[in-house]
C-alpha cells in the first residue's frame, strides 16, 4: 500500500524507475543548535532540533517516491520513526553537514539515481509544496545542471539538485551559495537557484526566533519564542522542572 500523498514513480521506456533521490542529513539533537544557546537551554534546543527534523522527514516521506529518501544520521530517537515512515537511515560519521550529504549520496547513486538532491532538516516553514517543488526541478533537472534552494539572506544552502547525481558539488557551512556557484561554473554546470519561502528559513540564531514566523509555525516553537524571551536562570527551570 502506497504511502498516502507520496507521488508516483517516473519509469523509463524499459519499465525502470528512474526517480529522484532525497537525502536529509540529520544532526544528533545532543549538543545541536550551539548557535542559540545564549537564548534557549540545552533540552529546549534539543527537542527543537529533533522535532523539525521529524516534521521534516514525515513531509519528504510523504511527498517523494517510497525508496527514494534517506536520513542520515546517528541520532537514536529516529531509528524507529523512519521504520514507521519506510524511509531508510543510515549512520552519521560526525564529519560534519557535507560529509552526511556524501554518504547519503552514495547510498543512492549504489540504488541506480542518476538525479539526486538534499534538503536541510532544520526549516520551520517548510511544507508539502516545498518538497514537492525540489520534486519537480529535480525531475524536470536537464543533464549537467545543478539548482540550489538558499537561506532568507542568500548565502547560505538549504537544499541542492544536481545531475548527475555523482558530482561532488556539496560544500555547505557559512557563504555556501556562493561556493555553490562557483563549484558549478569550475564543473560547467548550468546553475541556477530557486526561490521558495518555506525552504528558506532555517532555525539557526537567536534573531530566527525573534521573527513572526517563530511563534506561528508550529506550537513548539512559539514556547520557544516564549522561552527564549525568560531569562536563563528561569528559561531553565522551566525545562528541568
């Protein structure tokens, strides 16, 4: 039985599937976000942390072709949820966002893709349509291209398409689309870069929590928004007690 929403394979003149693989990278929610520890405790950054990335797989497994995503991550809490979902999970080295996305690429490349893309799993707004947006270009991808899904200010990577899928095009961190770009130009791939609103925000600073979207989004990050807004001592109590 199909997973409900999930779209249908694209299949060649030969009856072989010839879809898109998605691969999301997940931290370990242990020690995530250090960036927002000035305003949220340790256990709220957490459970942030891995309740996006949660939403974020649950929306990719329904949106993508069933055995076309894969997590990649050591994080414990997601072993069951992507059995449940029927998305596949393999380990994390803890070499960092770029290395993930490798693994998870070659994990598809070894199942036949020859398209394959990534998306962040720390993006708040992001939703069906999104992903299916990335399903669409990443369909639609002419051979040699690459797109890139930035962040609200520009430089930053949200999310990448390439083909072939075995290009190494990844180097994401601080003024990765700019490096995107580049890296395309030295390949002589035609580079473009999509503008979609939920694949834009990502949750990495405390003046992320500050914006409306915060405490509209998702009931978990408005007490996020509330908590940031206590004072440490009291930000946490209220989380250890």
């Amino acid at each position: 039985m199909r997973r409900r929403g999930a779209t249908l394979p694209l299949r060649s003149g030969e009856g072989m599937v010839v879809e898109p693989f998605l691969v999301v990278p997940v931290k370990p929610s242990s020690g995530s976000k250090q960036r927002l520890a000035s305003a949220l405790p340790d256990p709220g950054r957490e459970l942030i942390s891995l309740t996006l990335a949660v939403r974020v797989i649950s929306l990719a497994a329904q949106v993508w072709p069933a055995g076309t995503v894969v997590v990649v991550s050591s994080e414990p809490g997601l072993t069951p949820i992507c059995q449940r979902l029927g998305v596949a999970r393999i380990a994390d080295s803890g070499a960092g966002q770029t290395a993930a996305v490798r693994s998870g690429v070659c994990w598809s490349l070894e199942r036949g893709a020859t398209v394959v893309a990534t998306v962040a799993a720390d993006l708040p707004g992001v939703g069906t349509e999104d992903l299916l947006h990335m399903l669409r270009t990443a369909r639609g991808l002419a051979p040699g291209a690459m797109a890139i899904y930035s962040d609200r200010e520009g430089s930053g990577t949200n999310g990448v398409v390439v083909r072939p899928g075995s290009l190494l095009v990844h180097s994401f961190g601080p003024g990765s689309r700019r490096r995107h770009e580049r890296i395309a130009a030295q390949l002589g791939l035609r580079f473009r870069v999509e503008d979609v609103a939920g694949l834009q925000w990502d949750l990495d600073r405390p003046e992320d929590l500050e914006s409306t979207e915060a405490a509209s989004s998702h009931p978990l990050l408005s007490w996020a928004v509330q908590l940031s807004q206590d004072s440490p001592q009291t930000a946490r109590a209220d989380v250890g007690g």
